[in-house]
C-alpha cells in the first residue's frame, strides 16, 4: 500500500492524526505514509516515525482555487497512490485525490463529497472522540464501530530532538535549576478558550513560589499576553519566569515543552503537543468540550466551570461574559497541579 492522507490544517488535529497512521502502520506494516498538509503542520509531521514524505499544501485555507487543486491532483497522480484517506470534511479536500486517480478514497460524509470519495462513510456522529473518526477509517465500514473505542485509539508519541533541544536552551539561556512548569495561554481559535491572564499571573507566582520555574510557551501572537502574566510578578518571580512567546519555532516549542515536568494549557495545539511529549497535563476548558477533543494521554487532569452555557463551541462569548473561563478560579487549577507535582 501507498497511501496519501490529506491532512488537517490546525496543530492539534494534526498531532491527533497520528493515532490513526500508527493504526494503519500496525494493521499494513509496509505500507508507506505520505501527508499533504498546510506548510505550518510540516515540523510536527517530520516528529513521526510512521511519516515517509511530507508534501507542503500551497493552496491556503480556505480558498477553494479549483485549477489549481487539479494541478496538485495531476501531479501526484505519477507518486503510484493506492489509497487515500481524507480527513477534513470539506469537498475541496476530497479533489485532490480524485484529480490524482487515487483508486481507494477514504473518508466521512461531508459536503458534496458523493462520487469523490470511494469508501464515503456515513455518519461520524456514531464516534463521540475526534481520535476515534480518525482512527475509524483505518477499519472497514462494517467492522469500525467494533475495533474502535478511545481506550484502543493508540496515543501520539512525537520524537523529540535532544540536540535540537540542547542548542534552543543554550540560545534562550534556559536551565533546570528548578523544575520547569510550562504555561500556554494562548489560544489560536479565539477568546472563548482562553483562560485569564491574571488567572495565569497568579498561578505561575504560586508556582514559582512553591520552587518551580515557569516557562511561557506561544506563537507571537501570544506574545502579548505572555509579557502581561509575566510583568504582573516582582522582579525576583521575575527571574524564575521565561517568556518564550514568538521567540522560538514550532519545532523547538515541541524539544522545550518535553523538558517540563507539568503543563498547563487552553484547549490548543500545544495542548496536544505536549501530551504528545509526555508530559503532565492540566487542560483548561471555556467554551469547548473534553468530551470532543481531549489530550491523548493518561497524565492529565481536566478542569472546567460547570455553568450552564457551556460548551457552547464559539469563538467568543455569544453572552458577553466569558465566565466559563472567568470564574474558573487558579485554586481549582492549583488543585489539579499539586497532584502532579506531589
């Protein structure tokens, strides 16, 4: 078998999607695994022992750019695909393969997706997990609902580069006189999933004042807001506290979150990441749900407010007051990370 597995575009789907090219690595033990997936997901894939080849999608998300879906489709049409397995629900995705002649098409019913896809599975909805439809397509129609449950999905493991996380510490000036705690609160999807900023300030000065050292992970977006949690302490907590927003690449980010002994997070990519890593995680959730997309791992602890409105799944508050997340308090988030650092 060679297979073409049309990727998703967001980090922590990508990262879930392992489970389901381990799945087929143990069910097709030859078979080879090349991804076409957005040039951001690159770095995460190349951390994939089951990935042979990563195939960069120029087109970009969301556009729709026909012609040039059948060129990309024309071209990978000489590669010898057996099969394909598609995992965005989109009918844009499902053309690629189809322009390439790919004779197996594998994937969930979705938008006008009928005569695009070859093997079109009915209803994902029969799957409670995200990991699950994932790994679902890697069994028959008929068998899927009986080899598929979340405790037989087998968890991401992403490789981690101990020369590529020596280099990246020696650059930030990063040690491991304390242990390392690391706090994620940005949240590419939007505010809604985004715990406080002075909740975070209040969590790393108890942390730092318990012995650990904080480490502050983010693309530069987060940077704002990583520079707010981290100015809210003194200068002393100050010292104990690294701001490493937008000051290191996606691949660094997954070598340093492996060094944290506990991870603190919103529902988001590196969220995902650093279960993928081994670390312990503390998963924060406003407007989304554990029940849909949970870390893969079983060193966690899920904390959540209980009000009636969520999960609502929303970008931002439809209500305006965000106390999914705003009365969530830091002891209910203290009281899951004592746990793990007793």
């Amino acid at each position: 078998m060679k297979i073409l597995i049309i990727g998703p575009s967001w980090v922590g789907d990508m990262v879930m999607s392992q489970s389901l090219y381990t799945t087929l690595k143990a069910k097709y033990p030859n078979c080879e695994i090349d991804v076409l997936a957005p040039a951001w997901c690159k770095p995460i894939l190349e951390r994939m022992a089951e990935i042979n080849k990563t195939i960069e999608m120029p087109i970009g998300h969301g556009a729709f750019n026909l012609f040039g879906r059948r060129a990309i489709g024309k071209e990978l049409a000489n590669s010898s695909y057996t099969h394909a397995f598609v995992l965005p629900n989109s009918a844009k995705s499902a053309l690629i393969p189809w322009f390439a002649g790919i004779p197996v098409r594998v994937g969930w019913k979705g938008e006008f997706r009928y005569g695009l896809l070859t093997d079109l599975r009915p209803d994902k909805r029969v799957f409670q997990y995200m990991v699950e439809r994932y790994v679902a397509l890697a069994s028959s129609r008929g068998s899927m609902q009986a080899d598929v449950t979340l405790e037989s999905c087998p968890s991401p493991k992403l490789i981690v580069d101990n020369n590529s996380q020596r280099l990246a510490r020696e650059r930030l000036k990063l040690d491991s006189d304390r242990p390392v705690i690391g706090l994620c609160p940005g949240a590419e999807f939007g505010p809604a999933k985004r715990w406080p900023d002075e909740h975070y300030a209040q969590l790393a000065k108890y942390l730092i004042g318990k012995g650990q050292q904080v480490w502050l992970f983010g693309s530069a977006k987060d940077n704002a807001v990583t520079s707010k949690i981290r100015s809210s302490l003194t200068a002393d907590e100050q010292q104990q506290c690294f701001n490493l927003a937008g000051e290191t690449s996606l691949i660094e980010a997954v070598d340093l979150l492996a060094v944290c002994h506990t991870v603190v997070s919103n529902d988001s990519g590196l969220m995902h990441v650093s279960a993928a890593v081994g670390c312990n995680i503390v998963a924060i959730y406003g407007s989304s749900s554990p029940k849909y997309t949970p870390p893969l791992t079983n060193q966690l602890a899920m904390v959540h407010t209980d009000i009636e409105c969520r999960p609502c799944f929303k970008r931002e508050c439809p209500l305006g007051h965000q106390d999914c997340l705003n009365k969530l308090m830091p002891s209910q988030v203290i009281s899951a990370i004592d746990n793990f650092l007793e």
